[in-house]
C-alpha cells in the first residue's frame, strides 16, 4: 500500500498540472477577445482586425485629398501665385490707375515734358543752364496732416546704377526700375525711375508721412506716371 506522503504528493502533482491547464486557457481567451479590435496606427489609417483576420484599412477623407495627385495640387498653388504677381505688378497697376482727377497740366518745353496733377496741387521747378532740372508738386494740406508732394527729376543716363533697384519691368517706350515703398522717421517714400531711349532718364518719388496717407496717395502717384509723357522730337513719347 501507498503511504500518506505519496498520496499527497500525487493529489498536490494533479491539483498544479489542473491549475496551470486553467491558467493558459484563460490567458489565451482574453488574448483573442483583446486581439479583437481596430488598431489605431499613425496618420489616422485604422486596420480592422478579427481574431487573426485582417479586414482592411480605412484611410481618412481628408487625407485621400491631400494625397491625391500631389503634384497636380502644386502645379495649381504655382499658378495661383504667378497670377496673383502678374495682376498687382507695378506696370499693371500703372497702366489701371485713374486720371480723372488730375485736372491740372505741367508742360516744359526744354526737353518736352508733361504730366498731369491733382486740382489745387501747386509746383515749383528748377532749371540748369536753360534745362530742366526737376519739379516739385506739392499737395494739399487736410486734417492737421502733413501734405504729400512728388518730385520729377530728370537725370543723366551716366549715373543710372541698376544695383540700386530690386525690381525691374518693361513698358512700351522705356523699362521701369523700382523697389518697394521705404519708411524712415514716420516718412513713406517710393521712387519710380524711369529708364528712357532718350537723351535723358527720369525718376519719380513720392513722398508722405505715414503710412496709410502713403496708401491713400499711392493711386495719384501712379496716376501721374501713367499721364507722364516726353519727347525730344516733336512728339511725346508716353510709357
């Protein structure tokens, strides 16, 4: 017969072996049933998963149209942005300003100059040897606000240095040269010049405190330029 101790030792052999089936068991199932689930990956993709079955993947909307043919959606951003610059290009602007409301003419006749200005504006001009040197035009004082004024300079085609200037454009009798409006001390500056096939070149700067009088006077400016015409002929030349 068996003794005691070996019928314990093979009571307590069965009751672990039964425990440790048990626990396996257990821990498989609620492996499956946790395995059972969407499973959320990066960049918002889920993957559908059932039991050791793989569904698919859902990919949301919005990032279908980001992908969605990259390189067509950069061609079209590249479009929008060259015609957005084509259509506010200094010449554009120029050749769209409005005249109506420069009423008031300036002709010299030395190097056949004209140009027209505001109602109520007034000039003073200086001359070199007999020659025109340059015109200031002074605008009208309203509000307590300083007022504006445009000076006309004609200068020599030997001092002309294209460095000076950060952009460039083409109109019909000559190349404009200019760089974006420039504020020092609370005054707003923007100089145009004007590269001619002429004897002489000119420039043309506006000149206001700040800076939005600066816009508000920016359509007569180019207003004037778009009038601005010269000539050594008998003809003016106009931009």
């Amino acid at each position: 017969m068996k003794n005691l101790s070996e019928i314990l030792s093979q009571r307590f052999s069965g009751i672990l072996i039964s425990a440790v089936f048990h626990f396996l068991v257990l821990g498989a199932s609620l492996f499956l049933s946790d395995f059972d689930r969407k499973i959320t990956l990066p960049y918002g993709l889920n993957l559908e998963v059932e039991g050791d079955k793989f569904i698919g993947e859902k990919i949301p909307e919005d990032l279908k149209e980001e992908v969605k043919n990259p390189v067509e959606n950069s061609n079209d951003t590249r479009s929008e942005t060259t015609t957005s610059d084509a259509s506010t290009s200094l010449s554009k602007q120029i050749e769209g300003a409005d005249t109506l409301g420069l009423e008031q003419i300036y002709s010299e006749s030395t190097l056949n100059v004209k140009i027209n200005y505001p109602l109520g504006w007034t000039y003073i001009d200086q001359n070199v040897k007999s020659r025109l040197d340059g015109v200031t035009f002074l605008g009208i004082q309203s509000g307590g606000k300083e007022p504006p004024y445009v000076y006309l300079e004609v200068s020599e085609k030997y001092l002309f240095n294209a460095a000076r200037f950060k952009q460039r454009e083409e109109m019909k009798n000559a190349e404009l040269f200019f760089n974006e409006p420039e504020e020092m001390e609370g005054n707003v500056t923007q100089v145009v010049y004007i590269r001619t096939k002429e004897e002489y070149d000119y420039s043309i700067k506006l000149t206001v405190k700040g800076y939005e009088n600066f816009l508000e006077y920016q359509p007569v400016f180019f207003g004037m330029i778009k009038s601005f015409k010269f000539g050594s002929g008998w003809f003016w030349e106009k931009l």
